[in-house]
C-alpha cells in the first residue's frame, strides 16, 4: 500500500533563519518510499519572500526527477498560476516538473457535482429539503462559471455557509434545531429570479444600433423564462455569458448586462437572464 503525505506550503515555512531549509529537507526526507503531495503549490511563488524562496531551491535540490527516485512528489494547484510559478521561480523546479507533462483535471459535471453535494450531506448527516437541494445545485452550477472553481471544495464552502444560515434563521424564528437545510438557508435570495425580470430595454438605453441586441436578449429572457417554468435548466440550452464591443465612452454595467467602452471587451457572468 501507498503512503500518501498532504501538505501545504505553510507547513515548510518556519520563523527563524535556516529553519525553513530544515523543515522541507525532513518532510522529504519523510517522503521516501511515498507519494507528497504539495497543494496550492502556487502560494510559494513569491520570489520576494525569502522563506518561499527557500522552500522551492531545497526542493530542486533535493528532489532529482532521475530513475530510481524512491519518492513521489505532486504539486497541486491551478493552470495558470502554477504556469506563472513555473516561470518565475527556480528555473531547475519547471525541469523536474515539466508543466506539458502536467495532469489537468476537468471540472466536475453537474451531475457529478450533484453526487457530491449528496454524499457530503449524508456524511455530515444533514439534509435538504427537494428545493433546497435544487437551489444549492443552482448555486454550485453559477460557480463553475467563475475562474479557479473549486469543485468539491466548492461544495464545502457552500455547506459551511449554508449551516450558518440555518443557525441564524433557528435564532431568528426560535425554532426547534434539526438537521433539515431549507432553499433560504442555503441562498436566502433564492427566488431573484423568479421575481426579478430584467428590462433589456432599459440596460440598452441610450445605446444607438442595439436594436437587434435588445430583441435576441429578449427572446434569451423569454425561454429561460418557459424554461424554468418547466422545471429545466436554462443554461444548458442557453449563453450565459455575452461579450459587448462599442466604441470609447463610458462604460455602464448595469443588472447583469455589461455595456463596453474603449475598445475593451468587457464581460460578467448573467445568472438570471
């Protein structure tokens, strides 16, 4: 069987002059014969900090990438930051680990976010109510939309939260506690989107030749409208995301529409169409 060490960068650092050396030498010295894992591999990227600095010269001193090596070491973290480390680091840590011949892991799907956020629950012996576990999934599909989402991590930190509401609301409404999360505990804002209909007019306002813009975000709006009602997704059918190039000006954003100016393209995430 194999022995798998987890460690982050802080737990290489130390206060004192020379003790940082020490501390990575005997983590993989710790390593031989087993596999390190270094996660958020990124965070020791700062060439100005001198303990960071130490840390990543012990480990291309220590760690060869020749056959024979007894001992495995991962760094973790995300694509572009650990492609910025790469290069402005030690240039002897991107030749024992060459970033082409990197691992990239793939978002998990919804579906598998969705057994996710189930096995959790039952882990921690909680439970949500059907519209609660359709918001929470809601919720963890909105953030696979951002940058460096955090798949299961994701999951974790929505539950915190959501358990911290529910606190709140069984003070709030001096309710007996259980272990059952409602849709407000999880977004006490849950039904925007039901209640909200953003006027695509009144975004455009002002904006000369939009006229075609106006009634394609429109006709967006109306079958995500029917979409919902019907109990689908919408964004498995529909963009969410829109790009808008205009000329210099003033730059508006306005509800979850962004109108560009200087010839930037400017964008944010429509979760509501």
């Amino acid at each position: 069987m194999i022995t798998v060490l987890f460690k982050k960068p802080a737990h290489f650092i130390s206060d004192v002059i020379g003790g940082t050396e020490t501390k990575t030498k005997e983590i993989l010295d710790n390593a031989l014969g087993k596999v390190l894992v270094i996660d958020e591999a990124y965070a020791l990227s700062d060439t100005r900090d001198p303990f960071k600095t130490a840390v990543i010269d012990t480990i291309v001193s220590e760690v060869q990438n020749v056959p024979g090596d007894n001992r495995c070491v991962l760094l973790l973290g995300y694509k572009e930051q650990m492609e910025e480390m790469m290069q402005k680091v030690n240039p002897g840590l991107a030749r024992r680990f060459p970033i082409d011949s990197g691992f990239l892991f793939e978002d998990f799907t919804d579906a598998e976010m969705a057994v996710i956020f189930d096995a959790k629950l039952k882990v921690q012996a909680f439970i949500a109510t059907p519209k609660g576990r359709s918001v929470a999934l809601e919720m963890l599909g909105r953030m696979r939309n951002r940058p460096n989402f955090g798949n299961a991590g994701a999951v974790d930190i929505l539950l915190n939260d959501t358990k911290m509401r529910q606190q709140k609301r069984f003070a709030r409404d001096r309710v007996s506690r259980t272990a059952i999360l409602e849709a407000e505990d999880f977004d006490p804002d849950h039904e925007r989107s039901e209640r909200a209909i953003t006027n695509i007019e009144m975004l455009f306002k002002g904006m000369v030749g939009c006229d075609k813009i106006v009634d394609q975000m429109k006709g967006y709006q109306n079958i995500a409208t029917n979409m919902r009602e019907r109990g689908m997704d919408p964004r498995e059918k529909l963009p969410f995301r829109f790009l808008f190039r205009g000329p210099p000006g003033k730059s508006i954003a306005s509800g979850n529409t962004v109108r560009s100016s200087n010839n930037n393209l400017r964008h944010r995430e429509n979760d509501d169409c």
